[in-house]
C-alpha cells in the first residue's frame, strides 16, 4: 500500500520517474562539470528504483547497487537487502545516494547512518532529508508521508560537515578526496 500511496498513483505519488530523471541530470551536470569519475554507485533506500535507470544514463560506465530494507522489494528489483544504519560495503562508491531515507530514522539511527555514509562513500554523497523547514514551507502534505522524525537541516549539516564539504544542491565531497 505505502508503495502504490507513494509511487504508483499519479493522484498521490511524492514524485515521478520524470522528476527523479532531472535530479539524475543534475547530479550528472555537477559532477561532470568538476570532473569527478563515476564508476560506482550505492542508493540506500532506492525503493522501487526510480534514480537507477537515470543515473545509469549519466554514469554509463558506473556500476548501481540499490540498498533497500523492504524484502518485498529487493525480491521484486533484485536490491542488496540492507540498512544505511549498518551497511557494510566491501569497498566505498564514488557516489553514494541517500535521499529520502533519514526521516524515518529516530536521532539515534540516523546520527548512525550518517556515519555509515561516510565510511560507504569515496568521493561524493548525494543527500536529502525531510526537515522541519521542509515540513513547514516546501513539502505538499497531502502527498508527503507524515509518518518521520523532522529535524532542522542544521542537525544534518552538522554531522555532515564532519566527514564532507558542501558542494550544494544536496551534494557533499569526501572530506580528504
């Protein structure tokens, strides 16, 4: 049910292939514009896999792995079953992809999956939340899950900026890349 509320009903979907599709070019465009070599790719919470595909097209030669919780999904997509609070990549990806994911997480997991960020990314995360200011200017309600933790984006820039720099536009460089 969450998946077809959020997903597959054009009248209550949260997004679209065609809108992940442009933040896959926008990715894309931002890190080929700085030059930074894609060969590996790590979605935690890739759901139904609407980033896969895109990103492919950006990164053609990159290898996706999706990292997904629900076992329905990873039996239906063929994901690597996982959780960004303690997933443990053989080696880090060039580009990690978290979005969406951290508000369903209390404080305590998601101050532990950032860390888990940091040590699955080699070079670049791409990475967005649901925050309180979200909440209360930007997000449709009728169309958002409800259903998380809100916490001011400062709660996550902080963490972050532990292990990257902000590049913008939800994208953190790898501190010591």
């Amino acid at each position: 049910d969450y998946y077809r509320r959020y997903y597959s009903d054009a009248r209550t979907r949260v997004t679209s292939s065609a809108e992940m599709g442009r933040r896959a070019a926008l990715v894309g465009a931002v890190l080929k514009h700085f030059e930074v070599p894609i060969r590996s790719i790590v979605e935690f919470g890739c759901g139904v896999g609407l980033l896969r595909r895109p990103l492919l097209a950006e990164f053609p030669r990159a290898r996706y792995t999706g990292v997904e919780l629900s076992e329905y999904l990873c039996a239906r997509h063929g994901w690597t079953r996982g959780s960004v609070i303690d997933f443990d990549a053989a080696s880090p990806f060039d580009l990690t992809i978290c979005y969406d994911v951290a508000q369903y997480l209390d404080a305590r997991c998601a101050a532990r999956a950032l860390e888990s960020l940091a040590r699955a990314t080699r070079m670049v995360l791409y990475f967005c939340a649901l925050t309180t200011e979200d909440w209360r200017d930007n997000c449709d309600r009728s169309r958002t899950d409800h259903n998380v933790y809100l916490r001011d984006a400062d709660w996550y820039r902080r963490r972050l900026a532990r292990r990257f720099a902000p590049l913008g536009l939800g994208l953190w460089l790898k501190r010591g890349y």
